[in-house]
C-alpha cells in the first residue's frame, strides 16, 4: 500500500470520458505498472440501488492517466485505495477532485458490475 503521506506513491485513476465511437467511460485503475481499465457504458452509480455494466477492456500505459484528445476528456482523477480483495470482487475507495467514494467491482463470471457502497469513506 502506498504511503499516505507522499501522494506521488499513490496509485493513481481516471474516469475517461468518451465521445466516440458513442459516448460512455473508461474507469481506469492503477496496478502493476499500468492501468486495469473498464469501460463503463452510463459512468459512475451515484446510487447503491443501482449497479452500472462495467466491461474490462485492455490495459493501457500509465501515460494514458492525463491523455485527452478531441474525443476523450477526463471526467475525474485522483488516487485509490483498495479496501478488501476476493478473487470475484474487489471494493476501493476513489479520491477524486469532488471527494473520496467507496465502490467495489463484482466479476459476474462474463463482465463486471460497478457498484456504489452503502458503507462510504469517513469524511
């Protein structure tokens, strides 16, 4: 785990947003020297009750944390923290500019639900 007093050790993620080929996201996570990504059709949940689609896709290098381009902006980025890890389902805590939120990533077996906490990240 990172030193949470030097944030240049903290792993980093970004929320991609893209306009093309038709408009979703990419949340990208990093590990291992580069970033795990999933595209993530409707964005973050903003509501427990309600789990987002989340389809890995391929990872891609650390660069790609502040690349942009005329059809990729960046939606959000910061730091993140993992909470718990079992080989189906891993729960972190994103640090983004707007505050820190809690999610776990659920692997149904073919793709993956993204899904907001009830628990969230003390203040």
């Amino acid at each position: 785990m990172a030193d949470a007093a030097n944030p240049r050790e903290r792993p980093v993620f970004v929320l991609h947003e893209h306009r093309k080929p038709r408009p979703h996201f990419d949340l990208r996570l990093e590990e291992g020297g580069a970033l795990r990504s999933w595209a993530v059709p409707r964005g973050l949940p903003d509501d427990p009750a309600h789990d987002r689609l989340a389809v890995a896709v391929p990872d891609h290098d650390l660069e790609h944390a502040t690349y942009t381009d005329e059809d990729k902006d960046i939606a959000d980025s910061g730091w993140w923290e993992l909470v718990d890890r079992t080989p189906r389902r891993f729960v972190f805590v994103l640090h983004g500019q707007s505050g820190a939120r809690r999610y776990a990533l659920i692997d149904t077996g073919r793709d993956w639900l993204l899904h907001l906490t009830k628990e969230q990240h003390p203040a």
